[in-house]
C-alpha cells in the first residue's frame, strides 16, 4: 500500500497485534474503578503485582517535573500521598501508553494528546465528584476522560502517514479535526477508532460509547452520560488551551449534554482549581516523564 493510503481502516485497526488484548493488570485496575467496596491496598497490590508497571509509577512520581518535595518508596505510599484516583489515573496512563507502543522518541504531538488526556480526567473527576449521587452511571468518568481520544493515539502510532493527511486539512483551518480525519479515513474519526479499540479491548459499553460518542453525544444511539461528560470537558480542555493538536477548538458544548450535566460558576471554579492542582502532572506529560 503506499505511504498516506489506507485500505479498510476497520479490518487494519483490528490487525495491529500489540492492541489484541488489554494488559491482565488493566483489567483488574479497570474492575477496581467500578467495584464501590474496592480500596487504596487492593488498587496497590494490583499495581504492586506488575514490576514494570511499579517501577514507572514510582520513577514518574519522583521525577523533577512531578516536583513532589518527598520520596515515594513503594506503590501503598503512592497511594497515601497521591490518593486512590490520581495513582489509578496513573497506572492506566502507563499501561494504555506502554500497550499503544509509546516511548521516549514520541512526537511533540503524542506528549501533547497524552496531557489533554489526563486534563480531561482530571476534570471528568470533577463532574463525577458533583454528579455521581444522582447519576451512578458516571462513576467512572476519569477514566472515559483519560481513553476518549485513544482513538487518535493509535492514528499517530500506527498510520503516521494517512493521519499527518488529516493534520494538515485540520492544520490549514479549513477543517475540524473530526471532518479533517472523514476526508483520509473513509468517513471515520478518531472517536470510531477508539470505539473499535475499545470493543476489542473488552472495555465496558459505556466506557466504549463515552469514546466513540464523545463528538457527537447527542446521536440517538448513545444516551450515556458518560458521552456527555467527556464531550464536555474535551470542550472546557480545548478553550483552556489543553488540547490535543490542530483543529480541536471551536467546537460548541452540545445543548444536551449541557442539560443533563448544567455547569454553574462552582463547578467551573472547581475544575479550575482542580486543572491547576494537577499542573505538575500535566507538565511532567509534557515534558515527557509518563514514556
Ligand atoms: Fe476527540
Ligand atoms: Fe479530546
């Protein structure tokens, strides 16, 4: 095939090997997330249990762009000093990251979608925070926040050269990045990838339609609250200036998610304050630390 085609975009996301299965200790991190009666020593002992994965937590959560003034030893004092959703948010970065083959070399581009990334789970958290009583459904949502834009790491890993295609329309202002990647992809987004990566992966249907929805929230397939949410702080993210590369801004919180998840002046302070209480995590993304 030559560089910049594509044949059925479908069937070559489907037969890239190292996306086949998710990581067993993603899995059980994943089951813990929606367990209510799981707590900090199980999340450590599931970590605890991946030497990889223990000694990456424990060097990001050390490293200078961190700028913790104390040393954490072992994965249960993480989870002390850090607490149970930043060490899990965590966890989950370094494995979906190690699973999509990300290393130290990854573009400016891959830094830059992985700090949105977890922006975005940091202010799902929020949502959830507020939410989650009324809505069970979005327990949860940090993690859709983390995934939703997966779709678009695996692009940039594995189709450099028909995703550059859409970062140039997109690039050129003439095209968001949803109609950028229709024009090279046969009609397709990110969100569809990551949805396709999802349903391989075994990932919940709610996890999977927040991914694949979370563009269009309101299509009459997907009434999911955690669509909305992760479409609204993709949205908030964006116009903070944390996005995730060209032809991410300008796109219009949707009336309905609005209505299902109403956004006052507190909520809005506090996924401020929340974005900047996790700045150092953000930069150490930036920065490179997470590969
Ligand atoms: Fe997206
Ligand atoms: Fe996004």
């Amino acid at each position: 095939m030559a560089a910049g085609s594509i044949g059925n975009i479908r069937e070559e996301v489907a037969r890239i090997e190292t996306l086949g299965t998710l990581p067993k200790v993603m899995t059980r991190i994943m089951d813990l997330v929606r367990d209510p009666e799981a707590d900090a020593l199980d999340l450590a002992q599931a970590i605890s249990r991946d030497p990889a994965l223990t000694l990456k937590l424990l060097r990001l959560v050390n490293s200078a762009a961190y700028g913790l003034h104390r040393r954490i030893m072992t994965v249960p004092d993480a989870v002390v000093v850090l607490g149970f959703d930043e060490v899990e948010r965590l966890a989950l970065s370094i494995t979906v990251i190690d699973c999509l083959g990300l290393d130290r070399d990854s573009v400016k581009l891959t830094r830059q979608l992985w700090r949105h990334s977890l922006a975005c789970s940091v202010a799902c958290s929020v949502f959830e925070l507020r939410y989650v009583t009324l809505m069970p459904n979005l327990r949860g949502a940090h993690v859709a926040g983390l995934l939703h834009d997966i779709g678009k790491a695996v692009l940039m890993q594995h189709f450099p050269n028909v995703y550059a295609g859409a970062l140039q329309l997109a690039e050129a202002d003439a095209y968001g990045i949803c109609e950028a990647e229709q024009e090279v992809l046969d009609g397709y987004t990110h969100a569809d990838v990551g949805r396709w990566v999802a349903e391989q992966w075994d990932l919940p249907h709610a996890l999977a339609e927040a991914i694949g929805g979370h563009h269009e929230p309101d299509i009459d397939t997907i009434d999911e609250p955690l669509a909305h949410v992760t479409h609204i702080v993709d949205a908030l993210c964006n116009t903070f200036g944390i996005h995730s590369g060209p032809g991410t801004s300008g796109e219009d919180i949707n009336p309905k998610s609005i209505a299902m998840l109403p956004i006052d002046d507190d909520l809005a302070a506090a996924v401020r304050a929340q974005l900047n209480r996790h700045k150092n995590l953000i930069s150490a993304v930036s920065a490179g630390a997470m590969f």
